[in-house]
C-alpha cells in the first residue's frame, strides 16, 4: 500500500489501546467511525478494558483533546453538525457540492490535523435519550504514557 500524500495519519485511543489510520481530511466523522470498527473488528478485538466493541459503528464516539500538546489535560466531545446526513428540499441536488455534508462535516473541518490523537468510546444510544446529553458524560478511557521513571506510589 503506497502512502497518499494528502492523507492523514490519525492515532485513535482508548484506554492502552492505539489504533493508527490513514484517512483524507476530507473524510466524514462517520465514515471515520466506520473505518475505525472496520479496522478493530479485523484485528480480532471484541473489547477494551472491559467495554465491549458495539456492532453499530455510529456508538463509536470521538473525542478531541482539550490542549493538543498535552493531552493529561482531557478531552471534550467532538461535535457533529445537525445538518448531517439531511437532505433539505431548499438544497438544489447536485450544486456542485459533496453530498452528506462532507464539508461540514469533514475531518479538516473539524480543525483535525495530521498526527494527532482522538480519543474514542463506546456508547449505546436507546430513543429516548438525547445523544447531545453531557449530564452523565462517563468520562474519556486514554491513558497517557509517563517518561517519568521517578514515580512513587
């Protein structure tokens, strides 16, 4: 497989767990997703640290880290515009624009950069709950490598 210049290379994280992928900027956040469970299912991996891999790839959630050059700092959401996936009757089809609000909803777009790491989760979405809720946000799994050899416990 030969390296595309354009594309990016993305380290996803969950617990001890880190997942390298390829993507262009130009990749949605859900078929980002898709590719992420394509590539944890291939590997055989049917949990991490107890959280099972869900069959649906939209459970998969991402997370950007709150200072991108250090990452102890946390994590928040990473938000997807409404509009996904929606086809208004006010949009002429076929503007000469990439349908399912690629644009909008593009990894570039979401002020992702080559290199850097996404935290991800699991979460089951039941229809009577708002998947925008934060009121029990159940926290980002990523354990962060220590250089420090003098830690005392």
């Amino acid at each position: 497989m030969t390296s595309d210049p354009l594309s990016w290379t993305l380290r996803f994280k969950k617990h001890k767990t880190t997942v390298l992928l390829m993507l262009p900027a130009q990749e949605s956040i859900q078929s980002t997703k898709e590719k992420l469970h394509s590539a944890l299912k291939a590997r055989g991996i049917t949990g991490i640290n107890g959280d099972p891999i869900p069959e649906d790839p939209s459970e998969l959630e991402f997370g950007i880290p709150i200072d991108r050059n250090e990452l102890e700092k946390g994590w928040i959401r990473l938000g997807v515009p409404a509009e996904e996936n929606s086809d208004s009757a006010t949009k002429k089809p076929g503007a000469g624009r990439p349908k399912k609000g690629s644009l909008t909803d593009s990894l570039q777009a979401a002020d992702i950069r080559d290199g850097q790491a996404i935290a991800f989760r699991f979460r089951k979405i039941t229809h009577g709950e708002d998947e925008d809720s934060d009121f029990e946000d159940p926290g980002w799994d990523v354990l962060i490598p220590s250089l420090d050899d003098d830690e005392h416990e």
